[in-house]
C-alpha cells in the first residue's frame, strides 16, 4: 500500500494532537522549520500542511507570533437535518447527552400553532443538552405529534438523539427553519453553562412527513461554540 503524502502525514500527526487535546486552544504548535526537521521534509511540504489546517479552521496564524491552535467551532448545515451525534463523532470527538424532561404535556396556544394542533392536545415533550468533549453545544427542546410518533415518548435517547429516531420511523418529506440571534433565557444559559449576556444561535425547526406536521423543536447554540452553515448550487 502507498504511503500518504508527506504532507498528509504532518497534518494527520498535528490533528491527532489537536483532537486528543494534547495541544489544546491556544496552543502554539511547532514552526515550519521544527516540522520540516522533524519529518525530513522541505518548509514548503511542512507550509502545505499547516495551511490547509488553516483554511480548515484548526489553526490561526498570528503575524510575528507563530500558528496557534484554534477554538474550532462546530458546524452544522443550515440546509440539512443531521444527526447531532454523528457530527460530533465525524469530528473525531466525544458526543454524549443528558435528557432533562421527557413528559406528555398539554399544548399551550404557541406550541398548540407551531404543531398544528388544537391548543390543551397532549403533545410529547422533551429537552436534552448536547455535548461535546463534555462540552454543551445545543440545548434542544421538541414537541412531538403523538397522533404520528406514538411511541416517541417511550424511547431511551440516551442511546439515540430524538432526530435518529424520527427520522428512522416518520421519514422526513419537508423541513422549514429560521435562525435567530438572541440573548439565551436564563434555563438555556445553566443548561449551556454560558452566561445570560452571551449570545446564543436559535434554531427553530418544524419537520413534515408525508404532508404531516411531526415535530417542532428550537435548538440553542453558545454563539461562541457553533456556527450554521449553507451551500446552495445556482445555474450560472
């Protein structure tokens, strides 16, 4: 089997330190020059390396000072409902959850409009934090149909997300989202150990299948935790 290109293994020795946290955020990793000693290699293969790093978000240079180790944010498509818990995975990190309210409740006026349904229906209810490297990074609080989840409520999503369930027994057909930026009330602040001056991402989703209104939830983001992105392809 052929060996990786030289450069590729610089950047696979650097990510390995990145992601174990052996050179955590702020970190100041070793020059073009140490690199390109170290592995036997030109400062151009070494620059190569860094610099797709950069552009990838792992790293920052700083004039005069060296590269740095980044606070990488999270990332999750705008366009696209992914399951939150292979991001984290895909990210090469540790995702794990705690449910915080897992109850049938009565529909007040707003959740009863974003549902679709008559207000005071019972309506599935559940509110889990993500976490990352034991980090929190979404706040998720949904509602659920009963009527075409029925089983929703009895679910251990210790072990599945709400989404990986949905999406495997209610087949998605349409989603509709808006995102805000807000100051988090202050359960989302404890729940996200951030402070109620920090700003948060509010992700407010509702999910069709087959012409029917499943689910809504509003998903909280730290501002400074998460980004949202999008890419749509337009003829030119």
């Amino acid at each position: 089997m052929a060996q990786s290109p030289r450069y590729q293994q610089i950047k696979s020795y650097l990510l390995e330190r990145i992601h174990t946290r052996q050179w955590p955020p702020g970190h100041k990793i070793p020059t073009e020059m140490a690199l390109s000693d170290q592995f036997s290699v030109s400062r151009m293969t070494a620059n190569k390396a860094i610099t797709e790093l950069v552009k990838e978000g792992f790293l920052e240079r700083t004039p005069r000072l060296g590269t740095f180790v980044c606070n990488k944010k999270a990332e999750s498509p705008l366009m696209e409902i992914r399951n939150i818990a292979e991001e984290v995975k895909n990210r090469g990190h540790r995702y794990s959850s705690e449910v915080i309210s897992q109850s049938t409740i009565h529909a007040t006026e707003d959740i009863a409009l974003r549902l679709g349904v008559r207000q005071g229906t019972e309506v599935y209810f559940t509110q889990i934090v993500h976490f990352e490297n034991n980090i929190p990074i979404q706040l998720e609080e949904r509602w659920v149909n009963p009527r075409h989840a029925p089983s929703y409520i009895q679910q251990d999503f210790t072990g599945q997300t709400p989404n990986e369930y949905l999406v495997k027994t209610c087949p998605l057909s349409d989603i509709e989202h808006t995102v805000e930026a807000l100051l988090p009330p202050q359960h989302v602040a404890d729940l996200l150990n951030v402070s109620p001056q920090a700003p948060c991402l509010l992700l407010n989703r509702r999910t069709w299948s087959n012409q029917h209104l499943i689910s809504t939830a509003l998903l909280y983001h730290p501002g400074n935790k998460y980004k949202l992105s999008s890419r749509t392809q337009v003829g030119i």
